[in-house]
C-alpha cells in the first residue's frame, strides 16, 4: 500500500467523526437552550472553546469509529454511527454543563 493509499484510508475513516463533531459543535453555539439562563460575560467565560470542544467531540468520535471497527471487523457499520452520534451528544452536553441549565 503506497503512502497515498494509506493517507485516502486514514482520511474517510476520520471524515464521519470529523462532520459529526464540527455539525455538533456549531449547531450547538447556535440553539437557544445552550446559553445560561444568567446570560452575559459569567456564560460566556464558563463556555469551552469551540476549538477545544471540537478536539473533544471528535477524539470520542475516533474512539468509538475505532472501537467499531474492532469489534465488527470493518468500519461503516450503521450501529457504529448511531454509538458516534450518542458519544458525541454525550460528549457535548457533558462539555456544556447542560445538566445545570
């Protein structure tokens, strides 16, 4: 397998977490409930990066794309999206702190 090869493979095993992890992050910034009820600077400064919270999303996403693969024996499987998708909404409320709104 030639280093072009390697690189494609590497690439649309992590584009699905990728996607997930940025259309979570922004759609999040954006819905009503993901800001404090007390509002200005307080909710602005308890709220992580987006940058961190998409480098935390994702590295759930992987794991989980990874943990998918070891145990069905390839990637793609629609149970190992559907286990991304719940990690990474875990990941995210948990990043947020939504149990506190």
């Amino acid at each position: 397998m030639t280093f072009y090869l390697l690189a494609n493979h590497l690439l649309n095993f992590a584009a699905p977490a990728a996607f997930l992890a940025l259309l979570m992050v922004g759609l999040s910034a954006l819905l009503p409930f993901s800001k404090s009820k007390t509002g200005g600077k307080a909710a602005r400064l308890s709220r992580p990066s987006w940058r961190w919270q998409f480098a935390m999303v994702f590295a759930a996403n992987l794991l989980v794309t990874a943990g998918g693969l070891v145990f069905f024996g390839h990637d793609g499987r629609l149970l190992t999206y559907a286990a991304m998708a719940l990690a990474a909404a875990l990941v995210q409320w948990l990043l947020l702190r939504s149990w506190k709104v």
